[in-house]
C-alpha cells in the first residue's frame, strides 16, 4: 500500500492537487487564530463592502468583516460537519449493510427496503425536512445529513459483504468456532472496507456541500458564526459585489473538489480494470 | 410472458414502496416537537378553547395515532392532501400549478446533461490519459463539486449582469404575457399559440438555470459513460472485433457504445429523480415559479400539510421514474430480468 500511494502520487495528477487543496484548507482552519488578520466577527460598518486590497485580500462583507478572516476560520465548521458526518454515517452504515449482508433472508429485505424508502426521497429536501421539524443549529442539521447519508453506505457494504461471505477464510473461521459477531466483527468487515473508505474520501466533500447548502438556505448555524454557505448567502443581497459571495463559495468548491479527486484517485489504485490499457 | 411478469412484479414493488415512503412522512410529521394547533391558530384563537377542540376535530386530530394514520391514508388515496397554511388553496392545486414549471426546467437540464456528459465520457475512455481526458475529467469533477447556489450566482454575474448576453431570473421576459395553458411548458404553449418569438423567448430564460442544474449530472453521466465504456473496450469481444481488422471508430460505434450506455440509463434516470429535487436552490435563486420554490417558501412558514404534499410528489416522481428505467433496463438487457 505504501508503496503503491507513492507510485499514485507520481502517475495521477489530480490525486496529488487534490490531497494538496484539501490539506490546506485543513491547515488553515486549524491555525485560523494565527493566520487570520482581523477578528472573524469584529464589525466595521464605516468599512463595509470593500473590494478586494492589500489591507483585505478578499474585500469585505456588508457589515465590513474580513472576508478572508471569515473564510478561513469558516473551515472549521464546514470541514468538521463534513468529517463527522461521514464518519457517523459510514459506520452506522457499514455495520448496518453488513448485518443484512450476512445474516440474508427475510430480515436482508427488511432492512434493505427501509434504508430504500430513505433513499427514495432527494437528500436535500429530506435533510430541509428535518431539519425543519427538529429546528434548525448546528447539531441538528448535523443529524439531518447522517439520516439522508448513511443507506448510501449500508448498500455498498451489503453488496460487498454478499461476495466476501462466500470467501473460504469466512468458513474456516466459522469452523474454529467463531460467533457471528466476531467473524463479521473480525473477518467480514475488515476484508470488505475499502469500497467503504473510498466512498468516503469523496462523500468528505459531498457533505460539505450537503451542510453549506442547508446553511445558504438559513437552515444551519446562526449569524453571525463564519459558515461557507451563509457566507454565500449574505451575498444575495449585494450580488454586484461578486466577493461577498464569490469566495466563501470558492472555498467550498475547492474542498469538494479536492475531496473528489482523493476519492477518484483511490479508485484508480484499488481498481486494477481501471489501469487496463486500451 | 417473462417480460410482462417482470412488469408486473416491478409495479407491485412500486405500490408497496409508495405507501412505505407516506407511512415514513406521516411518522416524520408525528416527530414535530409541539402541538400542530400552536403552530396552525393564531394566539387569540388559542386562549378560546372551543376553536382549538373544533380545530382538533376537524383535522382528526382529537383521534389516537392510528386512527390518525388510517384517515391520512385514505385522503391520500382521494387525492386530498389537504389545504396549505400559507396559501390556503389546496395543496394539490397549488403543486398543479407549479409542477409544470419545474419539469419543464428539468427536463432542458436532463437533456443537456446527457448529451454533454455522453459526448464527454466517450472523449475521454477513447483518448484514455490523454490530455483531453485530464481536461474532461477535470470538467466532469467541477460539476459534482460546484455548490449550485454559489455557481448560479457566478452565472447570474457574469452572462446576465456583466455581459448581459442571457435573461436572468424568470420563466419569460417582462414584454411577453404567459402563453394560455395547455400544457403548462411554455415553450411548447407558446408555440401553440403561433408566436416563436415567445418560444425563443422561454428557452432563452431556461439557459442559465438550465446549465447550473444540469451540472452535476453531467459530471455523473460524464463518469459513469467514462468508466463503463472503459469497461467494455477490455471485453473480450471487443478484442475479437480489433483482431478481424475493424477501425477504432466503428468498434467503438458499433460494438461497444451500445453496451456502454445501459448503466447510464439508470444514471440519467437517478439523475432526473434529483433534477426534480435539486431544484430548490435553483429556483429560489432563479425565480423560478416551480415545486423546488414552493418546498422552500413553505419550510420556511412551516406549512406541513404543503411540505408533505410536495415529499410525496418528489418521492412518487423519483419511484416511478425508477420503475421505468428498470422495465427499460429489463427489456435493453435480458439478463436483468432473470436475475
């Protein structure tokens, strides 16, 4: 493996532009208190609407906050909703796909018809649902995305899970006497994963789009908290200022972008069809 | 006999996941944290509590849950979805009016994302690793990654405000009155009527919502059409076909396309299922007067009775369109049906 992540490095560019983009925007969120020239929320009405200069790299905001300062600490919420949700949902679903998975049947079909009736609704207006029901915060909108996120997971893992059963270790492990619990535990699940992992390199960046949206559509974090999609939105309303809202959405972009092509590149390095020569 | 067995037991499945996907709206709505009543009746009515009895049993709300459960069902089953808070007309005669707007928008998206996703994917498994290919997938992953509501913004600025080149919001331009309906897309109602130039005028409205909603599509279709003619061009057969001397071209035409493509008909499908959900950004930053619009305004007024109506049409939409494309995909590919 470790070998091999080098050679990708090498041969795909875009993987190594990806792991770059995303990596910085990482950085930058974690160190936004070192980095960030002016306070995230400090108002400056008598400085407001600006365009970009060198005393404010990304202009500033209608309140005449530092938009480069708001950007950069927004990767705080943004990158950790998408982290946690993705590894929330992953694991409900992982271990969700690989019980039905394994156990087959009757209780298969139930379980894979319920996470269908999820997935019949489009996520974004189920996540508006929810989060409309249970009232919109951070956490919530949070909870909204893991109930629209995990079934996509619980269906890979169940197809993965339908081949690797059949392997002989899963058997042999079996006939040394090992419970359910532990051969899933211990056998199935580890051997099934990698589907798994790259689905959520790029379902990283997927989320973060899922959580600015609901937070453009004043459905996440109150104001005057940094967010991406707020950022945007407080942008509507001066639209001939294109900064306002130009960055925070650029932010956003880039960080799905680069989530997207980790994932893609993984999938390249895991799927030998794929580097068949035509 | 097999292909009409198969129809029929996909359309019993379609039943049975309809009334699964009310019975989880009706539970969702049984989440609401407070009582419908203080949400519905205004503070004066609150304090006189035969209002509020009268409210209660006019919407069978005075009722256990499963009774509850029985009478949603059986309004459901008459086409009553009951009346929106905010508009107060019956939901599905507001859903009516705005339906054809949105699939009229989705249906423009649809087509330009396959067309361009097609026509990028095959350019990029046939010049494989080329720089043509780093260039298309580059466009494919801008698609999936770009947040809509920001990209039509940036459109809006540039093609309508800066260049002025494209309409910007709005279905028709403020010179034109909307055509008489007869099917509720303009373009098509306008042509009705004899005037082209209203028709123009309609698809020249639909370009800029148009390209933003169908960019993450295209960036799907892009993938799928890249990956799976990539897939088949290793085949076997594809093989034999090169060895009896036949050209690139006319092996890619004539063999492997038509194989390729079978998996991005459940993509375009998929696609258009989200198309129709997807369209809340759009056509709340478009004003666009179509279902995505409407969901919105009424989360925002928590009009529960004109969010359940617009949950179910969306799910009944994405069910039936994935219905079709599977007794499509049943009769394209014999295979399916037997599995």
């Amino acid at each position: 493996m470790k070998y091999s992540i080098k050679k990708i490095f090498k041969s795909n560019a875009l993987f190594t532009i990806g792991v770059i983009i995303c990596l910085l925007w990482i950085v930058l969120a974690i160190l936004a208190p070192v980095i960030a020239p002016y306070d995230p929320i400090a108002q400056d009405i008598t400085a407001r609407l600006q365009a970009p200069s060198a005393a404010h790299w990304f202009g500033t905001d209608n309140f005449g906050r530092d938009i480069f300062s708001r950007v950069i600490y927004g990767g705080r919420y943004s990158i950790l909703a998408g982290f946690l949700t993705v590894i929330i949902a992953g694991a409900i679903g992982t271990f969700y796909g690989a019980i039905a998975g394994y156990v087959g049947g009757v209780v298969d079909n139930v379980m894979m018809r319920i996470s269908e009736m999820i997935l019949s609704f489009p996520s974004l207006i189920l996540a508006m649902i929810i989060n409309a029901v249970m009232g919109s915060n951070l956490f919530n909108t949070m909870f909204a995305l893991i109930i629209v996120a995990w079934p996509t997971y619980a269906r890979l893992m169940r197809s993965v899970v339908l081949s690797v059963k059949e392997n002989e270790y899963v058997t042999a492990s079996k006939a040394l006497g090992a419970g359910s619990f532990r051969v899933l535990l211990r056998e199935i699940i580890p051997n099934s994963i990698n589907s798994v992992l790259i689905m959520a390199t790029t379902d990283i960046g997927n989320q973060i789009l899922m959580f600015s949206t609901l937070s453009f559509l004043g459905l996440g974090s109150a104001p005057p908290t940094p967010e991406w999609g707020m950022m945007v939105s407080d942008g509507v309303d001066y639209f001939n200022k294109i900064w306002v809202a130009g960055f925070p959405g650029l932010a956003i972009f880039t960080m799905a972008m680069g989530s997207n092509f980790i994932g893609d590149g993984l999938r390249d390095l895991l799927d030998p069809r794929l580097r068949k020569q035509f | 006999m097999d292909t009409l067995k198969f129809i029929g037991r996909r359309l019993i499945y379609l039943v049975v996941m309809l009334f699964g996907v009310a019975t989880l709206v009706f539970i969702l709505t049984k989440m609401v944290p407070g009582d419908p009543v203080t949400a519905n009746l205004s503070q004066r009515a609150l304090n006189d509590p035969e209002i509020v009895a009268a409210y209660r049993a006019k919407h069978g709300l005075d009722q256990p849950v499963i009774i509850q459960y029985f009478l949603y069902i059986r309004n459901l089953l008459q086409f009553d979805l009951g009346t929106s808070i905010r508009t107060n007309t019956p939901v599905l005669q507001d859903l009516q009016r705005c339906f054809p707007a949105t699939v009229e928008l989705a249906l423009f998206a649809i087509i330009v994302a396959a067309v361009l996703g097609i026509l990028f994917g095959v350019i990029s498994a046939t010049h494989r690793n080329s720089a043509g290919d780093q260039v298309v997938r580059a466009v494919s992953v801008t698609g999936v990654s770009i947040p809509s509501f920001w990209f039509a913004l940036i459109v809006l600025y540039f093609f309508y405000y800066k260049l002025k080149i494209l309409p910007g919001p709005g279905r028709l331009s403020k010179q034109f009155a909307a055509p008489q309906t007869v099917t509720g897309l303009f373009i098509i109602d306008s042509l009705l009527e004899g005037d082209p130039a209203k028709a123009l005028d309609a698809l020249s409205h639909l370009i800029l919502p148009g390209f933003v909603l169908a960019a993450f599509t295209m960036g799907l279709i892009t993938r799928t059409t890249r990956s799976n003619l990539l897939d088949v061009l290793s085949a076997d057969y594809i093989r034999t076909a090169r060895a009896k001397g036949l050209s690139r071209g006319a092996l890619i035409r004539k063999h492997a396309l038509g194989n390729a493509l079978i998996p991005v008909l459940t993509v375009i499908g998929l696609g258009l299922g989200n198309l129709l959900g997807g369209m809340v950004l759009v056509e709340t930053i478009f004003s666009w007067p179509g279902v995505g619009q409407y969901a919105y305004q009424s989360v925002l007024s928590n009009d529960y009775p004109a969010i359940i109506g617009v949950a179910l049409l969306i799910a009944l939409n994405y069910m039936v369109i994935n219905t079709v494309v599977d007794i499509l995909y049943g009769v394209i590919d014999p295979r399916v049906r037997y599995s």
